[in-house]
C-alpha cells in the first residue's frame, strides 16, 4: 500500500518559530517537546546526524522544523531510541516516515515497539504529584513501528555514530539503553537517570536540575535500575542529557550521580518497593 505524504496535523502549525535545538555541545543539541527531550547528534550542517528519541506525540513538525534549521534540508541517517515509552516515541512513527530512516532500539526493547507487548501500567501511588497520578492515563502501548524498527548492533556500537557506543541500562524498560562518547565522556541517559523529579508537576514547570533516578511511576524493576545507575556513574560523565530536565556538566553532575548510585534505595526506590 502506497503511503500517504506526511502532513502536519492543524495543532503543530504554531510555535514553529520557537522550534529551536538548543546547544549543549558543538555537536550534541537538544530540544524538549512539552517535558521530553530529543536530542540532536552531529554537527551543524555536516553530512551524517542522528537523532535520539522522538518526543511526545504531535511534536512532528516541531522536531523537524528545529532539525531544518540545525542541518538544512539534511535528513538524520538514523533515529535511535533510549526506550520504547509513549513520551520518547510519540512522534517516531511521523518522523521516521517523513525522512524514511530506519529507527534502532535494543533488541530486549523491540517487541513493544512492534506492537506484540505493552509496558505495565503506570503506578498512580508511588512518588505523588500531579504527573504520577495521571500516569495509568498515558498509553503504555507504543505505536507499532514495525516497517521501520530493527536491533541495535549487539557489539555495542551505534549505527552512523563511530565515536558512541551504548550501553544496556535496564530497569527502567528492559531495553533501556544509554549512550556514551568516550573521548569526551558525553552520556545521553534516556530515563535511566534524570536532572528533574519527574513526578512533580512543579519542578517538572520549573525545570530546576538535580540528579535524580528514573521516573518511578513507569520503572518496572528496581534492582537493575540500580545496577544500572552505578554502571553510568562509573563511567563518571562530564556531560549528560537526559530524557528529562535541563543537561548538566562538571562536578555538579558527577558529585549527584555518584550520590545517587551509591544512595539508589533512600534516594530513588519509593517506599513501598522495599525488600
Ligand atoms: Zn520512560
Ligand atoms: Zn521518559
């Protein structure tokens, strides 16, 4: 079956003028859609970049207008997912038709994205505030992107990026990856850790950033998600972008990460999942 042009949806006409990456490296930029991060990797106007995540639904246009005026009218050579969730593939499916570019997710990750799983329902009564107490109201399962999805590489590289390599960061999902340069010690963390508290609306608004764990009203498993947050904070980053809240650098990121991975049950597990 032919598919149909993409075109944007009437609600994605506005703000396209404030549809702007921001810069975090020379060659790393990111771009939130409502309270998610996508991020932008390579430099601007040069031939290869790729683009991790997709944002919300309806960001679309939004992610391709602030793309355009990052890299022209180059498309990404690929789109690499950190997890399957609802907030980091609401526009995956729109944005790998319009470039028709493959999209990666690790291989533990694929079957939600191929529609034959759903992530468990968010749970309403761990973390409080606004944003968990809607969370069983958010989809738990992801568009199918079935035509365009295929298993990241299992040597640990990443397709169009030479200088990256991910790492396997379960717990979160059970295909969560996070992304590492080392040659600068760049991490894009997805949801394994983030710089805001997810679960209150408030700070979510004001976006003051702290190292914090992954947002817990979608976190299945605990114990690798703490596993996990100490395999990132020995890599010990200078830089990370996280699927939410602002990207943090230096001694601020590197002193809360290490607090966090060596303080993960009193600072990230919510009560209830004790053992
Ligand atoms: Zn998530
Ligand atoms: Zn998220």
């Amino acid at each position: 079956m032919e598919e149909k042009p993409y075109e944007p949806l009437q609600d994605e006409h506005w703000d396209m003028e404030q549809a702007i990456a921001e810069d975090v490296l020379e060659d790393v930029a990111y771009y939130r859609t409502l309270m998610v991060n996508v991020i932008f990797i390579g430099k601007p106007y040069e031939e290869k970049w790729v683009l991790i995540d997709c944002g919300i639904g309806h960001y679309a246009q939004r992610i391709i207008e602030a793309a355009k005026k990052r890299y022209g009218d180059v498309p990404p050579s690929a789109i690499i997912l950190t997890h399957g969730h609802f907030d980091h593939v609401g526009s995956a499916k729109k944005l790998a038709k319009y470039w028709d570019v493959p999209i990666y997710a690790h291989e533990k990750e694929m079957d939600y994205l191929i529609g034959e799983r759903s992530y468990p329902v968010g749970n309403s009564t761990i973390g409080g505030g606004l944003i968990s107490v809607l969370s069983p109201f958010f989809p738990t399962t992801p568009p199918n992107l079935k035509k365009w999805v295929e298993p990241l590489p299992a040597d640990g590289s990443v397709p169009f990026l030479e200088k990256w390599r991910y790492i396997h960061t379960p717990g979160h999902t059970p295909g969560h990856i996070s992304l590492f340069r080392d040659s600068d010690r760049t991490m894009v963390s997805g949801d394994a850790f983030i710089t805001v508290k997810q679960e209150s609306s408030l700070a979510v608004f004001i976006q003051h950033q702290h190292v914090h764990g992954p947002p817990a009203y979608f976190t299945h498993n605990w114990p690798e998600a703490e596993q996990s947050v100490k395999k990132l904070a020995a890599l010990n980053p200078t830089t990370a972008i996280t699927g939410h809240g602002l990207p943090m650098s230096g001694e601020d990121l590197q002193n809360q990460l290490s607090d966090l991975a060596h303080n993960f049950k009193e600072l990230a597990i919510p009560k209830d999942h004790y053992h």
